[in-house]
C-alpha cells in the first residue's frame, strides 16, 4: 500500500499521522484518508477540489505535476509527503 505524510505543520492543527490505503493516483489516496480526516481536506485542497496554493505533494521525492486533478500515478510501495509551504524573514 501506498504511504502519505503529513508536516509538522498540519499536525498542530490536526491530527494526520503517515496513513497506508491502496491507491493509485494521488487524489485516490487523499481521498482515502480524507475518509478518515475530513477536516483535512479543507487544509489540503481548496473549494474546486485542487492543491492549496501553499501546499505541495512530493511522491518518491519529486513534486506532482498535476495540482488540479491530482491524478499523478501512485504505486504500492511509494512514499507521497504532503506539506505546506511557508515563507517568512
């Protein structure tokens, strides 16, 4: 099963700790554990069901592509790494 991380970050606003679903593309496994979490959803994804503008997923270390479908492919054993961009001085 695929694996999906969530940054520190999200996990002070909720918990969303590292889940495993079958899944194969990125927005199968969000799903999946938005299942579970629905209150990440609206962290993750805004109002037409795309990545937030801040937020980024990394699957085996490279960035998706697709931002708004999400339909980048997941395997079995991938790692996928949801975090939220932050900026600052």
């Amino acid at each position: 099963m695929a694996r999906v991380s969530f940054t520190q970050n999200l996990s002070r606003h909720l918990a969303c700790a590292p889940r495993e679903a079958e899944a194969g593309t990125v927005r199968e496994l969000l799903e999946a554990v938005f299942a579970d979490s629905p209150a990440l959803r609206g962290y993750v994804l805004d109002d037409q069901g795309a990545l937030r503008k801040h937020v980024a997923v990394f699957v085996n270390g490279s960035q998706i592509k697709d931002r708004r479908e999400l339909s980048d492919g997941v395997g079995r054993e991938d790692e996928v790494f949801v975090m939220q961009a932050l900026s600052g001085g």
